[in-house]
C-alpha cells in the first residue's frame, strides 16, 4: 500500500473553521490520503469538497469521552450517514468497560455497526488505550471483534496520552487477521508514522499527514 493511504487527514479541534476544514479537504486531494476524519458538523461541508474525489469521510461518535447513550451514539452515526460519512470512527464507553459491564460496551458497538452496515459504511473502534489495563486492551479489542466492527483504533488523542508501538502491536496480535488497527494520537513524524505500520497500524490518524509524507519522500 501507498504510505499516502495509510493516512486519515484529521482536524478534531473544538477551534477548527469551515476554512480550516475546507484546507484540509485539499490537502486530502493533493496528497491522495485515504480519508479525512472530522467533527460530525463538518461532515456535509467535506462531501461538499470531496465529491469529485476518492478521499473517504470519516467522523467521530460519542468523542471524546464515550459517555454518551447507545441511543445517542447511534442517532449520531445516523445523522452523520444521512449527511455523507462513510467510515465512523466510535469512542467505547471507558467506565462500562473498566466496570466489567461487557455486555453493555458490545451492544453499544454492535448497534452502531448494525446502523453503519445499513450504509456499507465502516466502523473503527476508538478504546482509548491510555485509560486502560493490558487486560482491558484485550478485552475491548475482543468485544469489537465480536461486534464485526472493521478496526480497532487507539486513542482519540484528547485524553492522557495517544498510540504507542507496543499497544498497537498487542491489538494487532488480538484482532488478527479479522480487524485492522488504527493508530492515532501523537503521530506527528515519519519515525513514529513508520513503527506503528511496523508494529501491525494499517491505518493512521494524524494532523501532520503533510508533513509527514513531505518527510518520507
């Protein structure tokens, strides 16, 4: 794969602009990356600047904290179907996981991928891996697998801390061959961007994608 499609070109901050949205979605082109990841209100904005290209549209559901209800959480990824979404990038609930509230956690995931399936639209798992134990990596990474979710995904890049190698790879040796892993948070060099796609990462979210690829070229 083309180091450029590894990329989701993401610009999360609470401050970003319709501009600084619009700017990004030329960078997706320029660049070839494979998705822009934004906030849900900038959805119809992107659709509206991609449309004559093959750069996907993802966003955030239940972000930054996963502390939504399962029924907001699934409106959302509605709502952000209805209005061009095509990948949907969901934050779990942290504590119904650190509670052992399994069940709860993979219905959640399960009814969000159910709503995005309606769409061919495919769902990443955001398990916020700084806030968890080794076992409740494992854990979350097994309730997504059981859900049919498409990736497993890090970190939001909003809390304590962001991807790391060594998570990356125990995610990896979990989902297998089943899922993809995401890698996101604090990727902001070529070096870092290298050793998560050596550690299993077919995906990386990041707000230096430029930067990067100018480095690797």
């Amino acid at each position: 794969m083309e180091l450029n499609k590894y990329i989701d070109h993401t610009l999360l901050k609470p401050e970003a602009t319709s501009d600084d949205i619009i700017k990004l979605c030329e960078e997706a082109k320029q660049y070839e990356f494979k998705a822009v990841c934004v906030n849900p209100c900038y959805v119809s904005l992107c659709k509206e600047h991609l449309s004559n290209s093959d750069v996907k549209i993802a966003t955030v559901i239940g972000f930054p904290l996963g502390a939504n209800t399962i029924e907001t959480k699934v409106y959302e990824t509605e709502n952000a179907l209805a209005n061009g979404a095509e990948e949907i990038d969901m934050v779990i609930n942290i504590g119904k996981l650190k509670s052992k509230e399994f069940d709860y956690v993979y219905n959640e995931i399960k009814e969000v991928v159910n709503k995005a399936n309606e769409k061919k639209a495919i769902v990443k798992v955001i398990i916020e891996t700084c806030l968890l134990t080794d076992d409740e990596k494992i854990k979350a990474c097994e309730l997504a697998k059981k859900a049919n979710a498409k990736f497993v995904k890090t970190s939001t890049g909003f809390s304590s801390g962001g991807a790391t190698v060594e998570d990356v790879r125990l995610m990896k040796n979990v989902v297998g061959n089943d899922l993809e892993v995401k890698a996101s948070g604090g990727i902001r060099d070529s070096e870092t961007f290298k050793k998560m796609i050596e550690a299993g990462a077919t995906r990386i979210g990041t707000s230096s994608g430029v930067k990067i690829i100018n480095e690797l070229k």
